[in-house]
C-alpha cells in the first residue's frame, strides 16, 4: 500500500515540471513544513495542513490537522472518506489535490496517485515569495546606502578615531604587584593586580585575550604599546623583565649570526616585517600574546622556534661549542658536566655520555657494595634497624629530595654516612668520643691531646678504640706512660686513622708527604660531589617517581641501570639519551608523553650558571652553594655561590 505524488510546478515560459516520486506508507501529511510528505509552498497553508490515510477498498481518510476546514467539492469539511474512483479534489489555498487509483496506470489495486499543482496565480496568492515583502521593514528603514554610511562612520569614529584620542597623552603605570611579580620568574600576580580604568576604548583593536601572566594589563594597551599602530618593542618588555633577571639568551650580535639567512619568499616577509615594525628577533617574536588566557606567554612555539636556530648552528657560529640539535629525533646524545679536579674551585669538563666517561670527585664509594642485599652492608642495615628497600640500604638513604622535588639535598657524612662509617677513637666512661670530619690538622691535634693528657694525668674507665682491622668492639687500655712515650702512641695511631687500610681511607683518597710531624704528615683529597650533570638542561626528579608500573628504588634503578654493578666512585650512572626517548616522543606523539625544546631548555638562562637558576631559588640549597676546602658542601650567599660556580664552569668552557 502505497501513494504516487505527482508535484506540478511551471517554468517561466508556462510549461510544466513534473516530478514524481514515490511513498510507501499508509498515511502521509500535507503542510508546508520541510517535514511534511507533501510540501506546498504558501503562506495560506499551516505547517502541517491534513493527513492522508489509505484503508480498504480504495477510500482515503481525509483529516484536517491544521484546524482549518477543507475544501471538498464545493464543502468545507473536517474530516471526510473519499473513494478514490470518484477521483476526488480537494483544495487547499492556492493548490489542488486530485486523487485517482493507481490501477488506472498499472500500478495496483493498492496504489493511489495524487496530483499537485497550484491552480490560483502566485502574484494573487500568499505564497512563500510574498513573505519578505509581508514582513518587511522597508518602509519604516533608510536605505541601504545611507545605512551603510552611517554605520562605516560609526566605526570609524568608535574604532579607530575615539581610541587614537584616548591613547594620546594618556598613560597607566603598571601596578607595583606585576612589577614585582616579573622580578621573581615562577611567581603568579596576586588578585586584583590590575590596571584600573574606566574607559578602554582601544581594546576595540585586540586580537585575543591576554596570557594569565599578563592579565592585568588588560584594561590598558599602551602599557605595551606604547605608540599607537606600533607593535610591543622591547624596551616595553625589559621595563618589567629587567636583564639582571631575564638574561638574554646570547649576544644580539650572535643571535643574528646564527639565525638561518633567508632567501626568496621568506626574505620578502622579513623586509615587509622591518618595514611594519615587526622585525625578527624581538621578544615579540617568540613570546606570542593575545592568544588566550591558558596559552604561556613564555614559551617557545614548539621544537620549531628552537630548531631554526640550532639545525646546522655551528655552520653559522663558528666558534659555537654547541652541537647542533634539529630536532628531538636527531638530539646530540647528552653531554654531561663532570668534575675533572676535585678542589675548593673544581675543575669541569663537558663530555658525551657516548663513551662511558669518569669522573674524579675524590671520593671512594663503590655502589654495587651499598647496593647489595646479601653483604655485610645490608646485614648491618638490619641488625641497627636503618630504613632501607627490600634489604639493601637503598637509594633514598643517601639522595633524599629537596624541598622542591627537583633535586637531591647535599650528601653529608654526619646524616648519610655516620650511622655505619663511625668516627669514635675513645671511650671515658659513658662517654663516647668522637673525631671531627673533614679536618685533618683537628683530628692530629685531638690524639695528640688525648693520649698526653692521660700520660700527665691518667683517669680509670679511659680506652681507646681500636684503629686498625680488629673485630669491632676491641679497646686498647691506656696505662700510665712518659710524655715522650704518649707522643709515640699518638703519632702511630694518626698513622694508622690516614693510612691506606685505615679509618678515612675507607672513603678519602689520603697521602703521606713523609713530613716529620705526624700533624702534617697526611694529606686528604678534597671531595667536589657533582650536584647538577646537566646544567644546561631541567630535569624535576619528583615528576619522575614512577616509571613504567615502577615506583621507589625501582624506578630510580630503572634510569640509573648502572648502580648495582658499579664498584669505582668514577662511574657516571646518567641514563642516556636513548633511555628518556622510551617515554618522550618529539613534537608528534609516538610514545607516551611529548616532549619538545621547552620541556627540557630555558630560553633566558644565564651561560655563566646553571639553567636551573631560573628555578626558584634559595640559598644553600643544591647548585646554590661552594665547595669547601675540607671536601664538604658549605652553603654561603647566593651570590658568592654563583660567583664561585660562574668562574668554574667558564673556566671549562661552558660559558655556552
């Protein structure tokens, strides 16, 4: 069962267009929404006018669904049954509908053919084409030329006019809270750090919302662009970001040297550029603004602002000790910075991690020995109850995070290394006494002391713990002796606490001068402990404490594969580069986590010390320290420090 619709409409030269199609339903809707099965454009017709329905033996029920009664051979009716071999027309506004059986053109019993067409001319009908005109405001508007004049001087006036008026003359400071915020890189503006104006007209002109770094500057333009239709110079950035604190990446003069030259198209875009005031290397050029509120301000846009540059540098810049580095595939493997002399100033050298280079720190630590979970180590880790992982001492013991998760506090003998390497020489009854570390010259002068004031004045319950390789707990009683021969005990047991297989040759690299003073006699190597391998580089430890399922000593182990088998403090355990491109792909995502030059690089770093400055810092803390003397981490003032580590790292030619 089924309805053949033929819709009839006229050409322009009065001839039809017939179109046919055919529905497969019961019942179908008239009206002239989109939606009806029979649409019929005019205005006098509701959305949905009748419903058609086919039943049995060739009648049609006709319904109107609209309210407004149809008309049926000269009857206005609401509902009706019309057989179909009367060949029925029912009329709606301006169109006819003629039903006929489809078995009169050999389609079947069940198949009823209706005919469409408008039978009253559209100029006297409310059809669709009137609709404009009906609701035209046409007669109550001015034209469209005077509409379009006055709304072009609108513009005019309200965009371009009235905010060259206001920005004339007329200046906002930067709230103090900003300035002091750009002074200390890592800190937010606090709320309500905004310029505040009543009228800011020429934010007609912005193209997007200011960085959240820069939000407060919303309400005034000219704190940037400080001459109308010209773009942000410079010197509006380094007003706030002074130099001092936001260093320039290199040398203007080297920047432009090792810029890649431009030629063809891109050339005359730079020409077009400088003539607009948009010249290359600004700090416009890479710190985009008005891109949205959650779009950095201080970034880089990708590996591409980087690789421009440093894709074939050392062409350019000759004497660069930079290697070149195209992209995050083709990344130079990494070059760590080693100590090469141990000293109160010590002495680095930058070396590929390629060739398994060595270190010279001057201690003595092999870490397969305090790795194992089998040796004498780990069964005196668990005999004094010491905290440590899975049985072994574990590498948390000794590198324990500092307050900013980035990297590890200072190694010190008293808390990582005193509770097993003892430095006790004597005991007075219930009191234990103990030797200072790092001071050589005390250490001679405290024995010395010891055994002559127990020649002059001996005291009862007074031993001396054994220096040499005794079981542990065995004493030397010290009965009454001559000066001289108090003066002998004690040269030998200084003798015995320096040499090779005694106290501090455990972990120090000691010599003996051969001077007759036992006091002067020894010699201890200073120890300088590397704090930062990759100084030209960021890496926060706290974001790497788990990798790949692992967590704790697993996943420190897991970088640094090497620790359980190395026995010489000379090992440099860095992962390689291979190692953090398991997890980090390029700019395109391949493996779990992307990685471009900003994730790893900053831009503004001064070359003289190490990127990680441009953390926050705090004196005393890890790369902010000296080297002393004695071999021990010494915090002192920020400045002396960077001072201290500028001259060292320049002296190795690191300077960038």
């Amino acid at each position: 069962m089924s309805f053949i619709v033929r819709q009839i409409a006229k050409r322009a030269d009065g001839s039809d267009i017939v179109r046919t199609r055919t529905l497969t339903a019961t019942e179908i809707s008239v009206g002239r929404g989109t939606d009806c099965d029979i649409q019929l454009a005019d205005l006098g017709i509701m959305l949905r006018h009748a419903r058609l329905t086919l039943m049995p033996g060739g009648v049609v029920a006709l319904e109107a669904t609209g309210g407004i009664p149809l008309e049926i051979d000269g009857k206005f009716l609401n509902r009706a049954e019309l057989r179909v071999a009367d060949r029925p027309a029912i009329n709606m506004a301006s169109h006819r509908l003629t039903l006929v059986p489809g078995d009169s053109i050999g389609d079947g019993p069940d198949m009823v053919e209706i005919t469409a067409e408008r039978v009253i001319a559209a100029s006297d009908a409310a059809d669709a084409g009137a609709e404009t005109e009906i609701f035209s405001l046409k007669g109550a508007m001015p034209t469209r030329r005077a509409m379009a004049w006055v709304l072009a001087a609108a513009i005019l006036l309200g965009g371009l006019l009235w905010p060259v008026l206001m920005m004339t003359g007329h200046e906002e400071p930067v709230p103090e809270a900003m300035v002091a915020v750009a002074a200390r890189p890592g800190s937010t503006p606090p709320d309500g750090a905004m310029i505040k104006t009543s009228m800011q007209p020429d934010i007609v002109w912005s193209s997007g919302a200011l960085s959240s770094a820069h939000a407060g500057l919303a309400n005034s333009c000219n704190a940037c662009h400080l001459e109308a239709f010209e773009a942000t110079p410079d010197r509006a950035c380094v007003a706030c970001h002074k130099p001092a604190v936001v260093p320039a990446h290199a040398a203007h003069d080297r920047l432009d040297l090792g810029r890649p030259q431009l030629a063809g198209s891109g050339l005359v875009a730079a020409h077009v550029k400088d003539g607009l005031g948009l010249e290359g290397g600004r700090c416009a050029s890479c710190h985009k603004e008005h891109e949205g509120a959650a779009a950095p301000a201080n970034l880089l846009e990708g590996d591409g602002g980087c690789a421009q540059c440093h894709d074939g540098l050392s062409g350019r810049l000759k004497d660069t000790k930079l290697v070149n580095a195209p992209s995050w595939d083709e990344h130079p493997q990494f070059r760590a910075t080693l100590v090469r002399a141990a000293g109160a100033i010590p002495k680095f050298e930058r070396l590929s991690l390629e060739k398994a280079p060595q270190e010279r720190s001057g201690l003595i630590y092999p870490h397969a020995l305090h790795l194992s979970r089998t040796n004498a180590v780990a069964n005196m880790l668990r005999k004094q109850g010491l905290p440590g992982q899975n049985g072994a001492l574990g590498c948390a013991y000794c590198h324990q995070p500092d307050s900013d998760g980035v990297r590890f506090k200072p190694i010190e003998m008293e808390a990582n290394c005193g509770a097993c390497h003892d430095l006790a020489f004597a005991r007075d009854g219930e009191v234990v006494r103990t030797l200072p570390h790092g001071k050589p010259a005390q250490v001679a002068g405290i024995i010395r002391d010891f055994y002559l004031s127990q020649s002059l004045s001996p005291r009862a319950g007074v031993s001396r713990l054994s220096f040499d390789r005794k079981r542990p707990g065995v004493v030397e009683a010290l009965g009454a002796s001559s000066p001289a021969q108090a003066r002998g005990r004690a040269d030998r047991a200084i003798d015995m606490i320096f040499d090779k297989q005694g106290l501090c040759a455990d972990c120090h690299q000691t010599r003996n001068t051969g001077a007759a003073n036992a006091a002067a006699r020894w010699e201890v190597a200073s120890v300088s402990l590397n704090d930062h391998y990759l100084p030209l580089a960021l890496f926060p430890h706290k974001q790497h404490r788990t990798y790949d399922g692992k967590t704790g000593e697993a996943a420190c182990l897991a970088c640094h594969d090497g620790a359980r088998t190395s026995k010489v403090s000379s090992d440099v355990l860095l992962p390689k580069l291979a190692t953090c491109q398991e997890c980090h792909g390029g700019s395109e995502v391949r493996t779990n986590v992307a990685a471009t030059c900003d994730t790893c690089h900053v831009y503004h770093g001064d070359s003289g010390q190490p990127v990680g400055a441009g953390l926050p810092v705090v004196a005393g803390k890890p790369g902010h320290g000296a080297w002393s003397g004695g071999g021990s981490w010494r915090p002192e003032p920020l400045a002396k420090a960077v001072a201290v580590e500028r001259s060292a790292r320049r002296g190795a030619g690191l300077e960038g």
